[in-house]
C-alpha cells in the first residue's frame, strides 16, 4: 500500500511538471522587461488588455468568464480597457463602470453584444446612456450611476496611462503575475485559456506561494436560511 501511494504521489507530481513544461519561452509567452505593478501583492493577477471594439476579446470573454469563476482563492482577474484613440475613452469609462459596480459577470457580454450582434455604438455617450437605462437583463441604473460617478474619468484615464506604459499593441494582451505575457497562437480560447491557468500554477509555484482554499461558492440568502432552519 505504501508503494502504491508513492508511485500515485510520483505520477502526480511528474504530470505536475509535465504541464509546466508545456509552457514554452517564446512560443506560449514572453517575459516582459518592464513588470505590470499589480493591485494586490499577495495574489496571482491575471491582468487582460482588451477592448470592447475587439471581435477576439467577445469570442475570447465567455471563456475568460469560465475559467476565472474556476481560479482559486489567491488569483483575480484585472481587465484594463485599451486606450489608443479618443473614442475608446468613452469605452473605457464603461469598463471602469463594469468593474466598480461590481456588474462583470452581468454586463460585459451584453457590451459586447450591444456592439456586435445590435450595432449599437457604445462609443457615443448619449447611445450608451440610452442604451444602459433599457436593461433589463442587469441594472443598468447601477451601471448609469458607476458611469456617472466622481472617479470614472480617472479610472479610465488610468487604463489609457497603462496602455501607453505597457505599451500595449494588440488585443486581447493576457499578463500573468505582473511578468508573463501571453501568445495566444491559436484561436481555441479555451486552449489558450488553459495556457493562463498553467502560467498561473508556475507562478504559484515560483513564489512558492501555499495551496490555495477553494474559492467560495456563491449561495443564495434561501439556501443558506434554509440550511440553518434544518441544523
């Protein structure tokens, strides 16, 4: 029985490394000279460059959506909204409201679905307004008033700043723990997602950074009331 848990520990550990060895220098990623500053030290960032403007980054969302959901505890998600010509600071702000409304997970892909399946331009300030007020999928008076609120200028400002710092030239651009940047070579984003969540276990690995809990289902108010009226 010992043998067998040592030769179970042995597979695990040499498929473990297999997968890290799958990354290739150059091939899957690049180390970026300059290192992305990131929000939270202790944490793995998976920092995403992408605009709304950008048919890849709407094919790439849901899977970027699937598998941060599946990230541990000690990993999170940054999505900073290119800036490289006026209009895009109008999406920009709108990405800035998306993240301090807390709403990703809600309207993001009806952004993206607003631009590409409706042709909405999302770009022109009264469009959007009009737009968000219509929601009825999520609340898009939240979204209104995160728009509308004292800081988002300067948050979008801040994305346009690290586009220019990062210097940013394509989209979507996926930077793993402030130095791997990653080359998606294939359009199966679901394969390039995996790639992430490989970088993201090296990194893991290299900081040498403890296992990870699990990170939290989300339960409704019904269910968890409902549990405790059955203890």
């Amino acid at each position: 029985m010992k043998l067998k848990h040592t030769l179970l520990a042995a597979a695990l550990t040499f498929g473990f490394a297999s997968a890290q060895a799958a990354l290739v220098e150059g091939e899957d990623y690049t180390v970026l000279d300059k290192p992305l500053a990131p929000l939270q030290n202790d944490k793995i960032e998976v920092a995403e460059f992408f605009g709304y403007f950008c048919i890849h980054c709407f094919h790439l969302e849901p899977e970027m959506e699937k598998h941060s959901k599946k990230w541990a505890s000690d990993t999170y998600l940054r999505p900073i909204h290119v800036v490289w010509q006026p209009e895009h600071m109008q999406l920009a702000r709108i990405a800035a409201a998306v993240g301090s409304s807390n709403m990703r997970h809600q309207a993001n892909m009806p952004v993206f679905r607003a631009i590409f399946e409706q042709n909405i331009n999302l770009a022109d300030p009264a469009a959007f307004k009009q737009w968000a007020g219509s929601q009825s999928g999520f609340d898009g008076k939240k979204l209104l008033a995160a728009y509308e609120s004292f800081g988002n200028e300067a948050q979008a400002k801040q994305m346009a700043d690290l586009t220019e710092q990062m210097k940013i030239e394509n989209t979507p651009t996926v930077i793993v723990g402030g130095k791997y940047r990653m080359k998606f070579t294939s359009r199966d984003w679901n394969v390039s997602m995996n790639k992430v969540d490989e970088m993201i276990a090296k990194v893991r690995q290299e900081r040498g950074m403890k296992e990870p809990a699990p990170r939290a289902a989300v339960r409704s108010k019904g269910v968890a009331a409902a549990r405790a009226a059955n203890k």
